[in-house]
C-alpha cells in the first residue's frame, strides 16, 4: 500500500469531511455560484482550515470569474495546487549528521508526546540508527514508566532518574551516555506541560543550556507535539511554546481520530514551522513522514463512494 493510500485510509474523518463534502455540494449537477463557495468555505472551516479557508475559497471565486473553474474537477484541482502552496516543501527525514543527533520532544499534557516519541524511536531503529531515550519528565511517574515501556518494546537505551530530580540533570545524564555508548539519536521527552505554566517553560530551557554544555549545538532539533483532535486550539498551543523556545519541527499527533486535520494548513500560516511527522493511529508503526502532496490529495481526492 502506498503512502497516498495508507494516507486515505487513516485521514477517513478529514477526507469524509473535505472530499465528500465537496462531492455533496455538486449533487444533481449544480453550477457553480457563490452560494456554492460560499458553502464550501463553511465546509473547510468546519475541518478548521481557519482563515486558510476564506483565502482559497476567494481565490477559487476569482479564478471561476476568469473562466478558470467549471466544475467539480477544476474546484478539486484549483484546491489542491492553493492548499499545496500553503504548506510548501516536503522537509523528509532528519540527516542526523551530528552523532548524536540530539533531539528535544516538547508539547502538553495528553498531545501524545510520549507515544509519538515511541513511534520515532521505532522509526529512527527501522533505519539502522541506535536510538537512546531520555525520560526527563520526573514529575510524573507513569510518564517515565510509560517511556520504560516503550524502551522495552522497541530495544532501546533508556536513561531516566529518580521520581522529582531535576529534569536537566536527566538530560545532561542521557546526552553523556549517548555521547560514551556511540548512540546515533538522543530523543529527550520533556514534562507535558501547560503552555501556560512559565516556570515550566523555563525548565526547558534549562535542558537546553545544560545539554548544549555537555554536546555543543545541542539539542540540534526542538520537536513541539501537537493533538490534531484539537483543531485551532493547536496553534494557540504552538504559539506559547514558540515564544519560549526555538521550536524547529512539528509531529501532529492524532489525527486519524479527527475531521479537524486541515488544522494543519493554519499552523502553517500562523507559525511557519514544518510539519515532521504525522500520527495516524496507536500502533508504533503508524508515523509518517509529513508528504504534503500525498496529504493533500488524501483528502481532496474524490471517491468512488462520494460520486454515486
């Protein structure tokens, strides 16, 4: 199965909601009006495209004026090329060129951090890389034996602390036995924080500083989770983080569990960053690389069981 079908498959809410939606609007046959794009960019904000939403659709309007759009198959086809561009290039696999490549994973409580951690880890081993984990979330218990559990699973190195020691120490710990056992990946799961919570923010930064201590220019990524149930609400999210850190990628977790994934196009608009990765279900195989186009096209694409 290919990436655009495995794609379609797991994106089934946000593709019912976009591309059958779009198929319903021209049932019977129904010319194009501004009732119709009016209708459309109601149905795009209902998948939380945001303003993205009353952007293209204005520019669909603008370019069926010029004769440009006919039908169902030109919306579909002008769609995709405006939704492509709001998420530019594809940024692929990290080149892990430092060894170890350090990576700090941050987001909060419930985004599905750690699983998502879980999930890179198996990735990153499927490639050939050594992989060792930091559990410096030392607050919570379970977190750290949720990461354990994970370890276990996938076979790889863990380093993690007493319950309530410091965060950064935890860090500085896996950084240095990264750096003595060869490890390839270091991929350091911070507490589930609140945005809100400023005196957490300042432990990461803290993280930062005393890795960067011990391996300069680490942590070489700043990896922000995101639940991709939580629609507009992510971007909020994704806004405080990156007042407070020099986020550098996003993995959206989530989303086979939502008809909110056009989410995704407002965080690009709003903040720029790349998506990395996306999660589409439970299991650890189910990360993948972010493609925009295989993206884009799960869920504008029309199906058989929308035309009939």
């Amino acid at each position: 199965m290919g990436l655009f079908d495995r794609l379609k498959e797991r994106l089934k809410k946000t593709r019912e909601a976009i591309s059958d939606g779009i198929a319903g609007l021209f049932k019977g046959g129904r010319p194009i009006d501004q009732a119709l794009f009016d209708e459309l960019e109601e149905l795009l904000y209902t998948s939380d495209l945001g303003a993205v939403a009353g952007e293209v659709c204005a520019e669909l309007a603008r370019a069926h004026k010029r004769g440009e759009v006919k039908g169902e198959d030109d919306v579909r086809k002008t769609l995709r090329a405006l939704l492509l561009e709001r998420l530019g290039a594809a940024r692929g696999e990290p080149r892990f060129d430092t060894k170890p490549t350090v990576i700090l994973v941050v987001g909060v409580n419930g985004s599905g951090k750690t699983t998502s951690i879980a999930k890179l880890a198996h990735r990153f081993q499927k490639q050939g890389k050594r992989v060792l984990l930091g559990a410096c979330d030392t607050f919570r218990a379970a977190a750290a034996e949720q990461l354990e559990i994970w370890a276990s699973r996938n076979q790889s190195a863990i380093v993690r602390g007493p319950d309530g020691s410091d965060p950064a120490s935890v860090a500085f710990d896996a950084v240095d036995k990264a750096i003595a056992s060869g490890a390839d990946v270091v991929l350091l799961d911070t507490a589930g924080r609140l945005h809100t919570h400023k005196n957490l923010m300042a432990e990461i930064s803290k993280v930062q500083r005393v890795i960067a201590k011990r391996l300069p220019g680490a942590p070489h990524e700043v990896w922000l989770v995101l639940d991709g149930t939580n629609g507009q609400n992510a971007i909020q999210q994704a806004r405080e983080f990156t007042k407070e850190l020099a986020v550098t990628g996003l993995v959206v977790a989530k989303l086979d569990g939502t008809a909110r994934g056009g989410a995704l196009f407002g965080i690009q608009k709003a903040l720029n960053l790349p998506v990395r990765y996306i999660g589409t279900g439970e299991q650890l195989e189910l990360l993948e690389p972010f493609e925009p186009e295989a993206f884009v096209d799960a869920i504008v694409r029309p199906t058989l069981e929308a035309a009939r």
